[in-house]
C-alpha cells in the first residue's frame, strides 16, 4: 500500500533529476578511467597528443550532454 503522495514525489524525482545524475555520475568514472588509463599511455608518448585526447573526450561528451 503506497501513499499517493510520497509515490507521485518519488516519481517526478526519478523521471526528471535521477537519469541525467546518473548519466553524469557515470560519465565521471568514465572519464576518470579514461584519465588513468592515458596517462599510463602519456607516459610513453608525449604529453600534447594526452591533451588534444582530453580536449576531444570534453567536447564530444559536452555534445552528448547539452
């Protein structure tokens, strides 16, 4: 038995707010891993080809954001 208004909140909580946190949330530990795993890669080549990496991981996933 649910109480109508506790479950009409936890509702339009989840559809609007929750989905895009958690596609940021995501997007962070990707980006993360993803920061990790270049800098092994940076270790071995040089550091500007590193940063036009990241630079083209901000823009495409500012893409996918907005």
């Amino acid at each position: 038995m649910n109480h109508p208004i506790i479950s009409s909140v936890t509702t339009t909580a989840t559809t609007t707010e929750l989905p895009r946190l958690k596609i940021l949330l995501y997007l962070d530990l990707y980006l993360l891993l993803l920061l990790c795993f270049s800098v092994k890669l940076s270790s071995s080549s040089s550091s500007s080809s590193y940063w036009e990496t990241m630079m083209i991981l901000k823009k495409s996933i500012n893409q996918t954001l907005w």
